[in-house]
C-alpha cells in the first residue's frame, strides 16, 4: 500500500455527500483542491486517493494498516449524470471541460479502455479539447485497438479540420501539428501504416518529426522502398533535418543494404556534428555497414565510441552473428560481461541465438542463468531462443520446461518446440504438439506445417504426413510450397514409393526444385536405384551448374555404373567450371572453446591422446559389433578415394577428443558442412552406446541425435 501525504491535506472525506449527489465534483469520495500533487508525489506506505477512488466504499485509515479485504470495483468510473445529459436533447447543456476531465483522468489512472468506451458515447456536437485527445491518443495505444484508432482520427479531423471541395485542408482548418504527428504516430503503432501515409500526405505543413514518424513506420513495417522514396523526394528541401531523421534513413538503407547511399549519409551527419554525444548516430550507421557486409567499417565505428552504450554493444554483437561471426560475437559478448555495463534481454536473446547456431549449448546454459538472475521474465523473444536452442541439440526436457513457463506464446515458440521434436526424429510428440496448439486457437502457418511434416519424414509417418499435407490448404488456407513438395517427395522415397514420388515431383505446380530432386536421389541411393539416381543427379547438375556436390555425387554415381568415360567428363566440366573438391572438417566446442577437425588433422597439440582414443574405440566397436570396412554410400561433396582410411574421419577425431575432454555425464555437440558417411555414423552409433553418452551431430542434410545405440534418422539420411 501506498500513503500520499503530501496529497491528504489537500481532500477531504466526502463519501456520505456522494451517495447523494451525482455531479462531477462529488463523483470521487474526495474533494481534490489540486490534481498536480498526484503525479508528482513520492509514495509511501501505498496509499493512493485516486486509487481508492476507484473502489465503491471507503475504508477508513485504520483499514489501511491491515490486511485489506478484496474490493468490489465500481462497473464504471464514468459519472451517469455525465452520461444522462449527454444523451438528453441539445437544449440542455454540460459542462464539456468536466466531460474531458474526466476522460483524462480515466487514462491516468490507466483505465484505457473505459476512456475509449466513455469517449464512444460522447455526441459528435460536443468538440474535445486537444489535450484529451492527446490523452485518448495513448490510451488507443495502449490497448492497440485498430478500430479506436480510426474512430479517434476521425473524430478529430471531423471537429478541427474543414475539407474543401478538393478533399483537401482548407485555409480555415485548425491546425496543431504536434496532434497531427500524434495522429500519424497512433495509426503506425496500430498496424495502419497506410492511412499513416494518407494522414501524412493530407496536411499542410510537415516538421522534422513528421517525416521521422513517417520513415519509423516504413521501416518498422518492411517498407524500405516507400521509406527511401519518402527521403529522397524532400531531401532538398528540408533544412531542418535532426539527428533523428538521419538515423531512420540509415535504418531505410540496412533494409535495402544500400551501401553507397549509407556511406553519403555518414558523411553528411559527420559533417553535421551529429556524432557529439549521439550514441543512437554510432549505432545506426553501426548497423548500416552490418547489414551491408561492412563489418569492417561497424567495428571501427564501434571501437570510435566515446562511450559504449547497451545499445551499443548490442548493436555489435547482432551485427557479428548477422554476418556469419558467431565466434567473434561471443568473444565481444565475453568482453562485455567485464564491463560495467548492464545487459538487458535483448543482449540474452542475440547471444542465445547463436549459441544455438553453433551449437555452444554450455554458453547458451550459462546466459539462460544470467538471464533468470538478473530478474529478467521468459518473454516471447527469448523464451523461443532458449526453445529453439534446447530444441536443436537434444535436450526437449529443458524445452518443454522454457516452453511451460512462457507466460505468453505465440505461433514462432509452437514452430520452435514441434520443430524441435521434428530434429531428433519424435514425429509423434511432433503431431501431438500440432494438434495440441490447433486445439488451444493457434493458427499454424507454413512453417508450421514445415515442421510437422519434417516430423512425419524423420519418422517415417507416411500416413499422418499425407493426411496434413493434403489437408493444409482445406482446413487452414495455408497453400502448399516447393518446401512442402520437397518433404512429401523426401517421405515417398523413405518408404520406397520411388514412382510415387516422381509424379509428385513432375506435378508440383512449383516445378521441379533443387530440394525436390535432392530428396528423390537420396530415395534413390537409399533403395539403390541407379537409373532414377541418374536421371536426379543430371538434373541437379543442369539446374545448379556451379555447385560442386552435384557434382561429385554424379561422379561417383558413375564409377559406381563403370560408366568411365561419364565419369572423364564429369571431372573435365569440373576442371572447366574451376571448382575443386573441399577438405570435410567438423567442428566441437568443448568447455566453450571451439576446435575445428579436418581428415587426418595432426595439429592438434592433444592429436597422440585423440588417435589412441580412436583405437581403443575401434577394438571396443568390433568387439561389440561388426562394421563393415565398405562404404556404400559416399559423401556428396567428397571423392570416395577420401575415405579409404575410415579411422581418420574428421568425425572421429572430434568425437575423440570430446571423450576425452570433458566429464562422462556431458553429452557431445558436432557441426560438419558436408553429410556424415555410413562407417562414422555406425562409429558413433555404437560409440554412444558403450560410453553412455547423447551425441547430436549436425550435417549437411539433418540433425543426428545418438542416445543408447540409436539414432534419429533411424538410419535414413
């Protein structure tokens, strides 16, 4: 509770006088000789008049030292003798400054949508005064109601704007343009960028701010086009640009990654002075040159920083994991925290993005606990990072746990916690949350259906896959894509149905696609169809002609037929289109510091431990299990004279060294550029099994999650 005594001097009981009189000033149990005390005071002890206000009886101060019972709120705070002669014939009149007092007060008191409703009833004859609607102006935003938004500007142009016969101002229209940015404003944050534009095109006179509400929209709602022309088309004639404007221009040039124009844009704040004690200046143009692949340019600017804001450091690390440097964001993040500088939850949410990117689960963990120790809530923007985190690399138990106690979720954590399930092959967990969240009122859109069926393909759930495949569009609207294709062709050919999923490739009205034709050579290599496997492997090569693991998969398609002189030509198109094979390596981060392992690699200063390691594997693997030395189905961006020697895998090596570098309770997290070969994934298999531990791996095609000499691919990659 809260105690006002700087306010109790100034009101006096009147709770019996106002059980009998209805006017304004006796509508509150309290007479209030000033209402700028209110906003001003410092509280204490909680107690609050206007608050009490609000209640139908009035407890006595002795009541306020206690536990107080739970109060019976008025349905309404709006006074009923205001309302009566609101509705009464124009003869009789009302003091309209009291009626506007009191829609103030009710969005001071946080009431907004009663304000919006008490204003619905007001008459259109009755003009409000400014103020209110300035008031009435953040109560709409407030409750984000589209349809107060528009009956709000309506009104207002109705009462203070005159239209010509040219549907234009005309000369004799009120005119306040800090309530027409206001108006702008409302319509942006309400979704209604359109008639944002039109408000903005209609008035007369624009200021900086205009202009700065109007390229904030544009770009808030992806409208980079519309931004730019908008700056460019008054860019000669405004000389009163600020900081601001500048700054949702570079905005307007990260969206289009227009590089040059950015580079104009610094030049001229530069000249400006804008950069003196403008950190909002230094992270614009910082994320400029981000989103423009100028990382180069964004670190200079960021190390110029008089001062290093959060937003700041934010601003740099983003633009780090945007281009790709997942490490060197997590070494500017690991600077950060030894510095005296607060994080917030957007820094949380970056970080943890990229920890699930490269699969750092132990830094992903430790910011999670940063996270709940700084007091931070599970909102929607990290709860579905820490949901896809946990999710990619195997621990569901602790997605399913961020997920429960998400206060607020929407259909991007219900992507991320069935995509989850999708990865480590529980296509029926997968349908099980589908049809939990249609069941709750979510609506699923494509990339739910994406994941679902990814779910069914994993698993091998033919049946579910073509009952949601075939009813998306029926039931949900949502349209089929080439993605969606590519899964039903990927499902057909797991369960053999090669001419099936051919038909479904020639009469996809998306035309046949890289991803279709991938899935339906895996089909074919899988169920050792040289003919079809051919025909997927020219194709993809015609289609994607500077690809060089289309490449090799023909080639060796070829040599597996004996068709060598296929093959010559295969290697001399290679030679022609200059591409030249690629080294497999494999990476693993272990106590957060990452290792990067190529075939054969000796450079490790641990490589004699990681190699004596891989015998003793090997001789525990024979013993436990044959694994026969022949591969039957290679790499498809590495020759297969590559992988004679199978023990110095890129995989073994890393699986090696995470064995012997961290505690055998702790589960191993792989990353490979190219897909795993069936003699390490065997290796692993069973290497899982004899140590106990969960092993995830993510290649080319999918993720692998080994857990008690399984996997879930079940043997189908």
């Amino acid at each position: 509770m809260e105690l006002y005594f700087s306010s109790i001097s100034n009101c006096t009981c009147n709770h019996e006088t106002n059980t009998k009189t209805q006017n304004f000033s006796n509508s509150y149990p309290f007479q209030f000789s000033s209402t700028k005390g209110f906003r001003n005071t410092r509280p204490l002890l909680g107690f609050n008049p206007i608050l009490i206000a609000k209640r139908k009886e009035f407890w006595p101060l002795h009541c306020l030292l206690k536990p107080k019972p739970t109060p019976v709120r008025s349905p309404s705070l709006v006074d009923s003798k205001l309302v009566q002669e609101m509705v009464a014939p124009p003869s009789i009149q009302f003091d309209v400054a009291q009626l506007c007092d009191q829609l103030e007060y009710l969005v001071m008191l946080n009431d907004c949508k009663e304000a919006l409703e008490f204003f619905e009833q007001v008459p259109s004859c009755v003009k409000i005064r400014a103020s209110t609607y300035d008031a009435l102006i953040n109560a709409c935003i407030t409750v984000s109601s589209r349809r107060y938004a528009k009956m709000l500007v309506s009104r207002y142009l109705s009462e203070y704007v005159d239209i010509d016969s040219d549907s234009n101002f005309a000369a004799n229209s009120e005119f306040d343009i800090y309530l027409y940015n206001r108006l702008i404003f409302l319509f942006v944050k309400c979704g209604l960028i359109h008639r944002a534009h039109r408000l903005f095109e209609a008035i007369p006179k624009r200021n900086a701010t205009s202009f700065t509400m109007m390229l904030s929209g544009f770009n808030s709602f992806g409208k980079y086009l519309e931004a730019i022309n908008l700056f460019l088309s008054v860019w000669n004639r405004r000389p009163d640009w600020t900081p601001h404007i500048f700054v949702s221009a570079l905005s307007t040039c990260a969206g289009l990654s227009i590089e040059r124009l950015g580079r104009q844009l610094h030049a001229i704040v530069a000249k400006k002075g804008y950069f003196d004690n403008n950190s909002f200046v230094f992270c614009a143009l910082m994320d400029m040159y981000a989103k423009c692949a100028c990382i180069k340019d964004a670190q200079k600017l960021f190390d110029l920083m008089p001062e290093k804001t959060l937003t700041g450091w934010n601003t740099m690390i983003a633009g780090l994991a945007f281009n790709g440097l997942s490490e060197e964001a997590l070494d500017l993040y690991n600077e950060m925290k030894n510095t005296e500088v607060g994080m917030d939850k957007f820094t949380y949410s970056i970080v943890i993005r990229v920890c699930a990117r490269i699969g750092s689960i132990e830094q992903g963990k430790e910011a999670h606990a940063c996270l709940l120790q700084s007091g931070f809530g599970l909102d929607l923007v990290v709860g579905t990072a820490l949901v896809d985190l946990y999710g990619k690399w195997g621990s569901m138990e602790d997605a399913c746990s961020v997920f429960d106690q998400m206060p607020r979720k929407n259909v991007i954590a219900w992507n991320a916690l069935i995509g989850g399930y999708a990865y480590h092959g529980m296509g029926c967990k997968a349908v099980e949350m589908f049809n939990r969240m249609v069941k709750e009122g979510f609506i699923p859109n494509h990339v739910t259906f994406l994941a679902v069926l990814v779910a069914c393909v994993y698993t091998g759930m033919l049946g579910e896959g073509r009952s949601i495949f075939e009813n998306m569009q029926k039931d949900y609207n949502v349209k089929p894509r080439a993605m969606h294709y590519a899964c039903m062709v990927d499902l057909l050919g797991r369960e053999g149905l090669l001419q099936d999923a051919l038909n479904l490739i020639q009469d996809s009205p998306c035309g046949p696609t890289r991803n279709m034709l991938a899935a339906f050579l895996r089909a074919c290599r899988a169920h050792e169809n040289m003919e079809l496997g051919l025909y997927a492997a020219e194709r993809l090569c015609s289609m994607d002609p500077k690809k060089l693991s289309n490449y090799i998969v023909l080639l060796n398609l070829y040599l597996r037929d004996g068709r060598m002189q296929s093959a010559k030509k295969v290697m001399n198109t290679l030679t022609e289109q200059g591409l030249e094979l690629s080294v497999p390596y494999t990476w693993i981060e272990v106590k957060k510091r990452p290792y990067r392992f190529l075939v054969g690699d000796k450079s490790h200063p641990q490589s004699a431990y990681i190699y004596k390691k891989i015998g003793e594997l090997m001789r525990e693997l024979q013993k436990a299990v044959p694994v026969g030395e022949k591969v039957k189905f290679v790499l498809p961006d590495v020759m297969e004279r590559e992988l004679t020697n199978h023990s110095h895998h890129s995989e073994k090596l890393a699986v090696a060294f995470g064995l012997i570098g961290t505690p055998e309770f702790t589960s191993l997290q792989l990353m490979q550029p190219h897909r795993i070969c069936e003699h390490c994934h065997a290796f692993i298999q069973v290497v899982g099994l004899l140590t106990q531990r969960d092993i995830v791996v993510r290649d080319a095609s999918r993720f692998h999650h080994f857990s008690e000499g399984k996997c879930s691919c079940n043997n189908y990659w």
